[in-house]
C-alpha cells in the first residue's frame, strides 16, 4: 500500500465525519423547529450548529482535497 493509497483513504474517511456532521446538523434543526422553542433558546442551539456545521464543511472538502491529491499523484 503506498502513500497515496493511504492519502485517499484518509481523505474518504474525513469526507465521511464531513457528511455525517452536515446530517447530524439537518436533524438537530429539523428536531428544534418541531420542539417550538422560544426565538432566544433557538437562536442559541442554531449558534451551536453552524459552528459545527463549518466544521463539517471544512472536514469534507479537506478530506476530498486529499483524494483528489492522492489520485493525481499516485496515477
């Protein structure tokens, strides 16, 4: 197995938390909208998950840069 190969699964498993952090963000506004809570607590939980939704985002395209690297590079 070489470096590359090692770059692109590394970069596929970074994708993967990307993605599950981006679903795990839809299903926490989508669980808040129905609670109905009042605009301050919503406001509050929403401040929560753009933080992590950035965070999500920035792990996928990191993990994604890293398998577009490895293929260039290992092809």
């Amino acid at each position: 197995m070489s470096v590359f190969d090692i770059l692109i699964w590394v970069g596929a498993a970074l994708t993967v938390a990307g993605l599950a952090g981006i679903l795990w963000c839809i299903w926490t506004v989508a669980r808040s909208r129905r609670q109905g809570l009042d605009e301050a607590a919503f406001r509050a939980r929403m401040q929560r998950v753009v933080a992590v939704n950035m965070g999500a985002l920035a792990a996928s395209v990191l993990g994604l840069m890293a398998v577009v690297i490895g293929i260039m590079l290992g092809n």
